[in-house]
C-alpha cells in the first residue's frame, strides 16, 4: 500500500548512513517529509539532496544527539518548516569495541551519551511537538544486544538494554496523549559499522561467513528490511502496537548453541 506515511513529518536520526539512510528514504517514498539529522555534514546532507532529487521532501539538520540545546533546535526547526512532528525514529548510535575491564570511561561515556541519553533527549524534547500535532509514533533503533550479551560489546548492551527499558516506560507514559513508542532489536545488519568491524579482521571474509553461519537465514540484514519494521511502527499499520521490542533478527536469538 502506497503513501502509508501520506502528510506526515518525520525526523531520523543518524540519516547520514545505513539503517538511518534507508529509512529516510523509505519514509519519503512513503509520502513523508523528512527531516534527516546527523553530526556528518556531507552524508546527512546528501540523504537530503538525494530525496530531493527523488521528488520527496527533506531538509539536513546537522545534529548531535547527545546535546540538549542540538535537539532543542532540531526540533525547533522542524516546526518552524513543516508545522508538525509525527514521526521520530532515534537510530543515532556509536558502537565501540572492548570488554568491560577493558572500556574506559570515556568510551562508555561516548557510548552512553548517543546511544541513551541521545535517545532520551530527542524523544523528551518531540514528545511536547507530538502532543501538540495530536500525538504520534516513536521508534527507538535498540539491538539484540540489549537483552542478549556480547563479551566484546559491554557498554553498547547496557545501553541498548536502557533504549529497550526507556521505551516502554515512555510508552506507558505518553499512551494517553496519542504517542506510541516502540523498538526494534536488530541483529547485525549490513551498514559501514558493521563492514568496518569485519575489514578490521585479518580474515574478513572468513569472518563474515562464519558470522552468516550463525544466522537461521545464514545472512545479515539490509538497511532497507530494518526500515521496513521502522516503516510499519511508524505507520497505522501498527495503531495498536505500543511498548514493544519487535525482533529483526533473521532467527539468531532463537537457539541456545
């Protein structure tokens, strides 16, 4: 079904690149404006100019997520130009290897300010802006590592375990006033994180092949298909859906060994 997002405004976080990318575009094909944010002024503005190009509409905001007053005036602007917010997707993140006794404090830190605190400013500053449009839907980008470990990833699942607690305590918050909240919890997807982490091994193509290995699908995700979960939490496709952790994840979680 086409124009499943027909009039609405929608911001994303982290659209320079990835899953934030193909969300952006999806959501505009899908008829909504966009507001594209990123602390990368060349990526996030060529997620802009490219819906554009496509007969969409978007603007760039250069934002970082982990400061208050750069998502006050992303908010700020999106008002200002589109006169409405009913879509926030938080997928802003930062992912930094290293086992707990090894994370510094500024690497968790790092991690926590854009992966929770990130996601805790930009829903605490849209939810007024929502509320004032007659509510709306908020998608949070978590993780499997948010309820499942990674030895190598400590400070990133302790944040995405906060990005899952958070959502549904928001949900439960702002249900009445018309605002959903969910999350999705992806496994590994094909974005330039994940590439990085698998050219940084000395057999990346071994690596890769036995990470698929792991996989139900024996695949990682496309940007494009956590986009489409992003797509229908955002859309009245899920207008009873509310305070849930939707798993996207090609069968991972779903085995012991």
């Amino acid at each position: 079904m086409p124009d499943r997002l027909k009039d609405k405004v929608a911001i994303v976080t982290g659209a320079g690149s990835g899953i934030g990318k193909a969300t952006a575009e999806l959501f505009a094909r899908e008829g909504a404006s966009i507001v594209a944010a990123d602390w990368n002024g060349q990526t996030g503005s060529q997620t802009a100019q490219g819906i554009h190009a496509a007969g969409g509409r978007a603007l760039f905001t250069a934002t970082d997520v982990s400061n208050a007053a750069a998502v006050r005036a992303m908010i700020e602007l999106t008002m200002r130009e589109f006169g409405r917010l009913d879509v926030l997707v938080n997928n802003a993140a930062v992912q930094i290897l290293g086992k707990l006794a090894d994370t510094s404090e500024h690497d968790w830190d790092r991690i926590h300010s854009v992966n929770l605190k990130g996601v805790f400013l930009c829903t605490k500053y849209a939810i007024p802006a929502m509320i004032a449009s007659g509510g709306g839907s908020i998608v949070n980008m978590a993780s499997i590592l948010g309820f499942v470990g990674d030895p190598d990833l400590a400070a990133y699942c302790a944040a995405k375990g906060g990005v899952i607690a958070l959502t549904k305590a928001t949900a439960l918050g702002y249900g009445p006033a018309g605002i959903r909240v969910n999350c999705i919890c992806p496994g590994d997807v094909d974005t330039p994180m994940v590439r990085e982490y698998f050219d940084k091994d000395p057999h990346p193509d071994r690596l890769r092949q036995e990470i698929y290995g792991k996989y139900a699908l024996r695949r990682i995700a496309t940007p494009r298909e956590i986009a489409e979960a992003a797509l229908y939490l955002a859309s009245d496709a899920s207008a009873f859906v509310t305070a849930t952790s939707l798993v996207v994840d090609g069968g991972l979680t779903s085995k012991c060994y």
